[in-house]
C-alpha cells in the first residue's frame, strides 16, 4: 500500500463541515496530518463544485464520493454528473436505507436497481461500489444478502468495510479475497472487544482494535484494491 493509496473518509470529520469555512480548515487539517485523498459524502450545506474546489485547494485529491442512495437508484445519470464535478470516477452506495434486506422482492429490486446504475455509470467510464455495514451478512434463504445483491449486479463493485464485516460475522481477509477484483476500496476501522462480557464490541482506530490489517491490507493489495480510506463512525 502506497500513501497515495490512503483516503480519509470525511463523515468522520462530519461534525466539523458546517460550513464552507469549516470544510475548508478541516481540509486543510486532513492533509497536514499527511492524507493525500479524502472520500467525500453528500453535503447539505455546501455545492457539489464548492465541495471540489474546497479539496483542490486544500491539495487534497477527492479519491471516491459516497452518493445520495435514492438519487442513484431512481436517477442514475444525476450520480454521473456529481462524480464528474468532484472528479472521480468512483461513486459508492453507501446505505440500503428503506430497503427490507429480510424481504427476498426488496432484495432482487435493489439488486435490479444497482445493475442498473452500474450499466449507466459504467458508460461513462465511472465505477459503482456497494460499502457493507453488517446486515447485508444477514441470510435470506441461506445465502449472504451481499451475495445475492453480487448476483445480481454482477458488473458492481465492492468497498468492503472491516468493522462492520467483522461485527457482520464474517472474516474480512476471506471477503477481500472472495471479493477479488471487484474490491475497490477497503473501508479501515478496526473492532475493539470491551473487558465487560456484557458491553458491545465498539470501533476502535486502526490498530488499536483486533483486527490484523497488516494481513488485511497485504490481501487487499494482492487482488489490485485501490484505495484503503479510513474511517470512524462513531
């Protein structure tokens, strides 16, 4: 993994980007810490082109952007446009929100909506990744809902985000590898485990949780991942 690989994703920062001026001194922050890219999100405060212009001159390259879910399902060419003024080819659907994932109709018609966004981003030379939280581990007649909605979209491809794989019940090395050349992007955040038996796991900064990333990364470089952006939700 180079340093030109690494993206920090900005929803972490989220509570500083009120603002046109707040985005700016937190880009400014990101990149005196040594990011090179940021990975942006939708903004309801500040214009795709002002979002843009506010990285650049922060020298800060915008390496993917998570996109409004139901603009892109519904008005797909809408997620070209944006992508193209942040200029970046990657577009990730971040949230299946509204979707039933336990509903095998609901599952197939986002999966058909997804082909569909990839068949009109891909014609204008841009990618579409889907990023997992843990319900897509859930099982609908015994497979992975992340596999079906796979299946189905079979040109999609995938930001695999170790957390929530890990709390999803899953091994994000074997994902990364069975992902293969569809993984663009791997979302980094680790996954503490607390002393109490009765507290949650709770996300941790990279390295300081249980997961292995010097395993996690060297598999991801090893099936041409692209970009490697690290995040806190919370």
């Amino acid at each position: 993994m180079k340093l030109s690989q690494v993206a920090a994703q900005i929803y972490t920062v989220r509570d500083y980007l009120s603002d046109s001026a707040a985005f700016a001194r937190s880009m400014e922050r990101l990149k005196g810490i040594g990011y090179p890219a940021v990975e942006v999100i939708p903004s309801s405060t500040i214009s795709d082109k002002e979002v843009a212009a506010l990285c650049r001159d922060a020298g800060l390259m915008i390496a993917a952007a998570h996109v409004p879910g139901k603009t892109l399902l519904e008005e797909p060419q809408a997620i070209v446009e944006k992508l193209q003024t942040f200029g970046t080819k990657l577009g990730m659907y971040a949230f299946p929100g509204g979707v039933n994932l336990g509903s095998a109709s609901e599952v197939n018609q986002l999966a058909d909506a997804l082909h569909n966004a990839v068949t009109v981003l891909s014609g204008a030379g841009l990618t579409l990744a889907y990023h997992n939280h843990a319900m897509e581990f859930s099982r609908l007649n015994g497979e992975f809902v992340l596999d079906i909605l796979g299946k189905r979209a079979p040109a999609m491809s995938f930001e695999l985000d170790t957390y929530w794989a890990q709390y999803g019940g899953v091994s994000p090395e074997r994902w990364i590898q069975k992902l293969g050349t569809k993984l663009v992007s791997l979302h980094m955040k680790d996954y503490g485990v607390p002393a109490k038996h009765d507290d949650p796991p709770f996300m941790a900064e990279v390295g300081h949780g249980n997961l292995d990333f010097p395993v996690l990364v060297a598999t991801a470089e090893k099936v041409g991942c692209q970009w490697f952006v690290v995040e806190q939700d919370f």
